[in-house]
C-alpha cells in the first residue's frame, strides 16, 4: 500500500511538470517571454490587486488573480482604507507598501517615459522590455532615468513616493500590446475574464504558485462578535481578538480558498508585528491524507515570536476547496483576555513549483 502511494505521488510529480513546463511553453507562445523580477529588494506587502474583469473601467466589481470575485465595489478612493485589496474596482497594476526605497527596473530594456505625469500617478517610469512587454511604474518620489536610456534588470529607475497625492506606496503596472496584463497570471478555475487574452505569469522566482487568502477576503470567515480591525499586517489590513483559556464558545475563522489545482502545497500564516501576543495560536490545517480522507494538523505558532513574517504552517494534500482550509480560534490555554490573536492572510504555494529539487 505504501509503494502504491509513493507511485501515485511521483505521478502525480511528472504530471504537475509536464504541466508546469506547458504553461511557461504557453508564455513563450504569446510572443517571447518576458521574465520578471520584483521592482524592490526584500519582501514587501501587496495591498492592492490587479481587477481582471474591466482593468481601467469602473463597473462595480473586481476579479483577482486568484479567481476570487467581489461584487459592489465602490469606485474611488484609496484601495485599503475603503476598499481593501480584494474591492479596488478598475485597478490596473498591483501596488506594494514602500515608502522612500529605491525601485528597480523589473527586466532590462529601454525607458519610454520618465516625468510628472500629474493628476493621481505623479511620478512615472515606464520601460519598453520588447515582444509587447512594458512595465509602468508610479507615484515615485524621483526617479534616475531617462527617456531611451538602456537598463538592466535590477537597475534602480528611482525612489518610491507618494506622489499623484497618493499615499505612500509603488504601483506596478505591466502591459502586453498595450493591454493591461498581470504578472501573476491567473489561478482561477474559469476562464480569465481580463481582456486580450489570459494572464500569462510572467515572474521569474515562482510567486505564481501562491494564493494568498486575507482577512479581507470573501474566502475569510470569521464567527461571533467582538473582533477589531487594524490598519496593519498583510494588505494593511488584519483582525485581531482577545484570548479565552477554554470554551465551548470561542471566536474562530476560517481560510477556504478555492485550489485551482489539487495537490500538494506548502501553508503560510502571516504574523503582524502588532496585537498578536499569544505564545500558542492553534492553527489547524484541514487536508487529507494518503487516502484522500479528510484529516487535520495543529500547529501551535507563539506570535509573540514574529514580526511581519511568514510562519511556515507545513506542507499538505489537499483535494479539493472542502478539504483545504485553515482554521483558527483563539483558546489558547492562557489566562482569559491577557493575550491577543491576530488573525491575517495566510498564504498556499504549490509544491510543484519546489520540483527542480527532486530532478535528479
Ligand atoms: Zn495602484
């Protein structure tokens, strides 16, 4: 039984390569790839997706790369203090918290415009890559290029800022023929609703293989009453909750996000540098087993121990959108109400995307 196991799994392995190397085939089908570095150095947070259903054009709802859709969403204002970064109506790029750092040319290629573009994008690089690739750049505080320079990728174009009287953050932007594409492609288990043509990933590191489910989500269930919100964690967004010794009735939340693929993913929980001071978060991770039933793990996670970082939950089979999903209460055996749980974005990276590691 157990070889039989191992058998299907390594199966499994090749056929998520033959897959993995069809969708990069694909890419390069669309006109030459383009391979994408992040416009910074370091891990920055993402507060704000690209909407694949009408990128440029209010019609009151967003689709993220994720296939997750969010009916309603208001039309203006600033993504993650109205709208959160799953609700930001017509948004063409994906904006990262920076604030004063330098920004770096994603690819290499020819810069195409550097100025003041006034109204709410102040500050803007945009940078020619060839095969129909650009990358737009905004709301920089300066920036160090000029038109028809050649850069390299790497190549600090500039500072990030907040200007275009935006609030401090880098809006990345990339277009193919013109269009507005994302460079995190599309996840979603229909069809990419973005027009021009399905998203293609377009980074070079593998930050396509992940998910990432916020408290903002529409995928984020949280039950009772009590919860606080906060101007911080993931997309400068995140609960938090005071903690019970022992209940039968205690605040929980759930992460359900709906798996593109079935298969084996590594699970992530963000931990923010505030309001989370318990020693023993009991995150449990609802998956299967070798037989596909359904099964669960408890990781204990001392928040107090972490400041904005990934938590590294495990590695897990998950089926399908039933049997993959986090939970988390806040019993954590302290004393009532001396210790908080912050509740933030956890985060699922298919394992495929680790198989140059098992080539050999
Ligand atoms: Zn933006």
């Amino acid at each position: 039984m157990i070889l039989r196991q191992q058998k299907l799994f390594t199966a499994t392995l090749i056929l998520s390569c033959i897959i993995f190397l069809g969708t990069w085939g694909s890419a390069e089908a669309q006109g030459g790839a383009v391979r994408l570095r992040l416009p910074f150095d370091g891990v920055r947070r993402i507060t704000a997706y690209v909407d694949h259903r009408s990128p440029g054009a209010y019609d009151g709802n967003m689709v993220v790369y994720h296939g997750e859709e969010r009916e309603n969403c208001p039309g203006s204002g600033t993504a993650w203090t109205t709208q959160g970064p799953y609700c930001y109506d017509r948004h063409r790029g994906t904006d990262y918290a920076l604030v004063l750092v330098p920004v770096l040319a994603t690819a290499e290629g020819v810069v195409t415009l550097a100025q003041n573009q006034g109204g709410t994008i102040g500050n803007a690089v945009h940078i020619d890559h060839g095969n129909g690739y650009e990358t737009r750049y905004y709301h920089l505080h300066s920036y160090s290029v000029a038109v028809n320079d050649t850069v390299s990728a790497g190549q600090q174009v500039g500072v990030s800022g907040n200007s275009g009287g935006q609030p401090y953050h880098l809006h990345f932007e990339v277009r193919y023929n013109g269009q507005v594409t994302d460079p995190f492609g599309w996840r979603g288990n229909w069809t990419d609703p973005i027009p021009g043509g399905p998203a293609e990933c377009l980074w070079g590191d593998g930050q396509c293989s992940e998910i990432v489910i916020e408290d903002e989500s529409a995928w984020f269930t949280k039950k009772l009453p009590g919860w606080q919100w906060y101007h911080q964690g993931y997309s400068w967004t995140m609960r938090y909750i005071g903690n019970m010794s022992s209940t039968p009735y205690p605040n929980w939340a759930t992460w359900r996000p709906d798996l593109a693929y079935q298969g084996v993913y590594k699970v992530f929980a963000f931990v923010p540098a505030i309001h989370g001071t318990t020693t023993n978060a009991r995150y449990v991770v609802h998956h299967v087993n070798g037989s596909k039933h359904e099964t669960e793990t408890v990781v204990s996670v001392n928040q107090s121990m972490y400041d904005d970082a990934w938590f590294d939950l495990g590695t897990y089979r998950f089926w399908d959108g039933l049997y993959g999903y986090v939970y988390l209460d806040n019993i954590t055996g302290e004393p009532n109400g001396t210790k908080e749980l912050s509740f933030d974005a956890i985060k699922f990276v298919q394992f495929r995307m680790f198989l140059p590691a098992i080539r050999e």
